[in-house]
C-alpha cells in the first residue's frame, strides 16, 4: 500500500507515528531503524529521518541484507580502483606545466573511481544473484548500492520511502497493507 504525503507539508516539527509494532511482520518493536531521505530544495527541510520499528528478527535481517549489498561493493570497489588507478597514472603521460604536473595523478584517480564503481556494482549484482535465493525479492527489489547513492529512496524491510518529483510527494510503499492503514490513522494531517 502506498501512503503519499506532500512535500510541501513536511517541515521541521513533522514527526511520523507508527504502530507499535514491526512494519514488516506486526510483531512486538524491539528496536528503531532509521530511514534518511535528501529531499534537498523540494521542501522545507533538507533532509528527512525517519524512525521505524522493527521486530528482532527483521531488524537482523535487515542488517544482513545491507551486508550482502554494500559489503561487496565497497570491497570490490576498492580492490578494483586501486588495480585501474596505479596502471593508469604509471602509463599517463606527465604535463610540461606546473598546471599539469598531477595529471597522471588525477587521469588514475578518475578511472580508478569509475572501474572501481563498475566494478564494485558488478561484484555486488552477481553477489545479490547468489544470494537470492535465502532473501528472496527483498534483496532483487533493492537498487545496486552505486544507483541508490543518487536516488532519492530508501529501503527498510517492509517500507520504502521515495521522492515523486512528478507530483512533488514523499511515497511510503508499506509491503503489509493492516500496518499501513493503522500508520494513516495515526499521522492523519501527513496523509491526506
């Protein structure tokens, strides 16, 4: 069920109240997980965090989730820079100018960031294609880590919060529909 709320009515004080309970299972909330959205010029507010429940079993799932996706790219990513970056600056041919010096410097910097980033979502896709079948579309409905660093959404288990720049609208894409109707009655100016 999605639950939309205009940007517009997001300020400072806004404060979403959910049940007391996990947004994915509905079990007792043992702990908070935070989502954090940029909302940049599009409301009064640069950034948005919201606090959502989580049982201890979804919690930890959670976090094993983000482990599968980040874990592998950032390692990868580094590994993979690095051994783009030092063969680039070494065959780069040097500036004759005090302005040009670091070139080679930079030209390796430059293309170990961008075989790196390939890289690193190349590692981190085939690692999600393995791990699918233990997280099943929890882990394939989420965006390489790369995509989702300039994207204006993110994801918990059972919630996700995007930005709808179309009609200028923060979107709570909640996957248990019973939780989602109890969150509209408790926050009933947020959601028209």
């Amino acid at each position: 069920m999605i639950i939309g709320t205009p940007l517009r009515a997001l300020n400072k004080k806004t404060a979403f109240k959910f049940p007391d309970r996990c947004v994915n299972c509905g079990q007792p909330k043992a702990e908070l997980l935070g989502l954090s959205l940029d909302l940049g010029t599009q409301a009064k507010i640069p950034n948005l965090q919201i606090q959502v429940p989580m049982c201890k079993v979804c919690a930890d799932k959670e976090r094993r989730v983000a482990m599968v996706t980040l874990i592998p790219f950032l390692v990868a990513g580094l590994l993979i820079g690095i051994a783009v970056c030092v063969p680039v600056a070494l065959v780069a041919p040097e500036g004759t100018t005090i302005q040009t010096q670091a070139f080679p410097l930079v030209l390796g910097a430059f293309a170990g960031l961008i075989g790196g980033t390939l890289g690193g979502s190349l590692v981190e896709f085939v690692v999600k294609m393995l791990a699918a079948p233990f997280y099943g579309k929890l882990l394939l409905q989420r965006p390489l880590t790369a995509v989702s660093l300039f994207s204006a959404r993110d994801d918990l288990i059972g919630l996700s919060a995007r930005l709808s720049s179309a009609d200028q609208t923060l979107q709570l894409i909640f996957e248990n529909d019973e939780i989602a109707r109890e969150f509209a009655q408790l926050n009933p100016q947020e959601t028209p």
